[in-house]
C-alpha cells in the first residue's frame, strides 16, 4: 500500500510550472479512467509515450467495482496486468436468479455454457491503480480540467486547460466518460436517460465475506438488485429502480443509505445485510443512461486528430456488464491501428482513425441496443409481465450462451516489446 500511495504522489505533478508557452505533444488522452489509462498502457507497451490529462487532483479510485467477463480479461492479458488483477479478485463461477419473495427461478454456471469464460468483480480503485502503475511517472498530469479544444493551425488539436495551459498535440484520444467535453465538440449529443437509477455500494467484511462465488440477481416490479463477491472481503451490489429523470443530486451518504434499504425493505434475501456492511459513504446513486450510434446520423469516432473511446463515444446501460469490456477493446483496436503510423503524418492517421471506427462500430451499436432492451425488460412494473418473466421467460426460454455471445472477441495482439 505504501508503494501504491507513493506512486500516486510521484504521478500527480499538475502543470503549475507548464504555463509559460504551448506544450507539443504527441498524443495527448484526456481522463485517466479506464479507456484513458488502459490506453496509455497500451501505447506505452510499443513504445509510444502519451500524456494523460485528469481533471481530478487524483486518480479517481471512488465507486465500487466493475464486472469483467473474458474479453475484458484477453486485453487486461495482452496489456501486462490480468494476473496481478485475477490474484486479487475471485472467479464467479455462475448466476442465480430470485424472485423478491426469495424464490430462485433459475441458475446457470458459466463453465457449463462456456468453459472459456471468466468472469470476475474487480474493485474500480484497484483496477485504475494497477494500470496507472504500468506508465512512466511523468505520464499523468492531474488537477488538468479541458476548458478548451481547437483545432490547431498546423494541422493538429490545441488544448486549453482551465489553469491557463496549453497543448498541441497530433492527436487527442478522448476517454473523459459519458459527459465528454471532447465527444461534445465533435458534435455528440448528451446521452439520453434511460428511465431508472442506480444505488451501487461495496459492502466490507474484514474477516472474509460469507457469500459464495456466484451473482445473485433479485427481480421484483419496476426494481431489481444484485449482489456478487468481489474479494474475499468485499462483495458489490446495486439496487436499480424505475425513476423520473433526478432532480438535486443527493449528497449525504446517510440519505443514500436510507433510501437504498427502503427500496428492498419488504424483500427475502441477503441485500439488506450487505448495505449495512457497506460503508456510508461508499454509496453512490447514479442515473444510468446512454447513446445510440446511428448508422449515417451519429458524428463519426474521429474527426481531425481527434477520437473518441469507451463511454465517449458509445455510453451503454450497465445491463450486459460490457461498459469496461468495451472500452478495454476499444483501447486495444485503436493502439494496435494507430502505433504503426504516428510519424507517418496526418492522412496515416486518419486512415487508421477510420479503420478503428470501420471494426469497432459494427460491434458497438447492437451491443448498446440489446444493453438498453434487456434493461428495458427487467425494469417492467405491469405485474403480469412480471410474472411472464419470472414464470416462462427466464427458467424456460433464456439460454445463458446465447447471452453471453458478445463477450467472444478476437484481436490481433500486439507485438512483443522490452516494455
């Protein structure tokens, strides 16, 4: 832990002394999430150096966890961190559904679908942490908010920060989340509410957690939940409910507490104990939404130097449990596209900008189409489909494999370097 805290000072010089002229860069990410960071790893694998503007004075480690299934895992293996993340996290071994009154309705194990799959929790703090420690310590430049972008009179991007900075860079990666000030002066709408919020906490046990490896899924009307062990201490669990688009955010984690036990108060399981394990003020409540890629209508991924990447460019529901993949493959695609060409000019990158766009696109759209579909039946309050659900559609009709289909992905590695 010291080793990480240590590396975390080291890593957070911001740009006071950078002020004075334009900075030229190379490449520059903005955000320092999970499509920045796994990106600049990436680069870095084969050689290429990028600096990464974080807007926060640090990495932003808050939230819960996030839910790896095996394609997530093959880029985290292909970029140098899945073992030292797997050593920390535990295997999910299968799905268990219920009913609110406590009634399971079906189970699966993944192994018996696919035995290539893996799927694991992995702590959002620890996973940013491990990638972070993978980059030079000059790579990333924190306290960095993005106040303005141009485009550059010699062909490039110009970035303005809100300390007065500025950087010319060939090429600007955006990675800055779903409210992405690079994505919007590309021209992307705001992504769209998709009618229900989300209560997600992660509940710590310090003498091991006594729940067994699998997800617990709870289906009630206009609601449902979940839980799953992350580590042999912690275990993730959200509660998602059918809501008006939110007023005033709410910020006393006491009030989150509240509300998320009040959600499932009359419910037959586990939940309740796990949000009182949780403490207050990990409790997050967001409202999940997203955006479509029209074919033909949406701004295209890249435009000028510029690109976008992860929930920049395509923010999905959290329903298929693919956010994080996608935005790890998306790193991955880009990289291996891109690295071959940076000294080979402008029209060399656009081309491979375009190729990124060509392979990914047809991938994403009905991946995010099925993501709001699935979160769109599952959110049903008519109590007759509800019990449609919960008596024919999934302990008859709902195969896990075919489920799971969008989690086999193929890419060419990277080369090997001394990296």
């Amino acid at each position: 832990m010291l080793a990480r805290h240590s590396f975390l000072r080291l890593a957070s010089r911001t740009f006071a002394t950078l002020r004075s002229d334009t900075r030229d860069e190379q490449v520059v990410i903005v955000g320092a999430g999970i499509a920045g960071l796994s990106t600049a790893v990436a680069l870095h694998r084969l050689g290429v150096r990028s600096l990464v503007l974080e807007q926060g004075d640090s990495l932003r480690t808050g939230g819960t966890s996030v839910t790896l299934f095996k394609n997530g895992w093959k880029v985290l293996d292909v970029i140098g961190v899945g073992e030292e993340l797997r050593s920390q996290h535990l295997e999910i071994q299968g799905i268990a559904i219920k009913t609110d009154n406590g009634r399971e309705i079906r189970s699966f194990t993944f192994k018996d679908e696919d035995q290539t799959q893996e799927v694991r929790a992995v702590e959002r703090k620890i996973l940013l942490e491990t990638l972070a420690k993978q980059l030079p310590q000059d790579s990333i430049c924190f306290s960095s908010k993005l106040g303005r972008i141009e485009k550059d009179k010699d062909g490039g991007i110009l970035l303005e920060l809100d300390n007065g900075t500025r950087i010319s860079s060939k090429l600007v990666i955006g990675c800055d989340g779903i409210h992405s000030a690079v994505a919007k002066w590309m021209g992307f709408s705001e992504p769209k509410y998709a009618g229900y919020c989300a209560f997600r906490g992660l509940g710590d046990y310090p003498d091991g957690q006594p729940f067994g490896p699998r997800v617990n899924y709870i289906y009630g009307r206009g609601i449902r939940a979940a839980y799953v062990p992350v580590s042999t201490t912690k275990v993730y669990w959200f509660v998602c409910f059918n809501s008006p688009p939110p007023g005033t955010k709410i910020t006393d984690p006491l009030e989150l507490k509240k509300q998320s036990k009040d959600l499932i108060k009359t419910w037959d399981c586990e939940l309740q104990s796990i949000v009182d394990a949780t403490p207050d003020d990990t409790i997050i409540l967001t409202p999940l939404s997203d955006r479509w890629l029209w074919p033909g209508f949406s701004p295209p991924a890249s435009s000028g130097g510029a690109v976008v990447v992860g929930d920049a460019w395509h923010p999905m529901t959290p329903n298929l449990g693919q956010g994080a993949c996608c935005a790890l493959e998306d790193a991955v695609v880009l990289v291996k596209k891109l690295a071959p060409v940076l000294d080979a000019g402008p029209m060399a990158i656009e081309d491979a900008l375009r190729s990124y766009q060509n392979e990914r696109f047809p991938r994403l759209y009905p991946m995010t189409i099925r993501s709001y579909l699935v979160g769109a039946i599952l959110q049903m309050d008519n109590s007759m489909v509800c019990s449609l659900r919960d008596n024919v559609l999934i302990p008859k009709l709902v195969r896990l494999g075919s489920m799971l289909e969008h989690t086999n992905f193929e890419f060419e590695p990277l080369p090997q370097t001394n990296v």
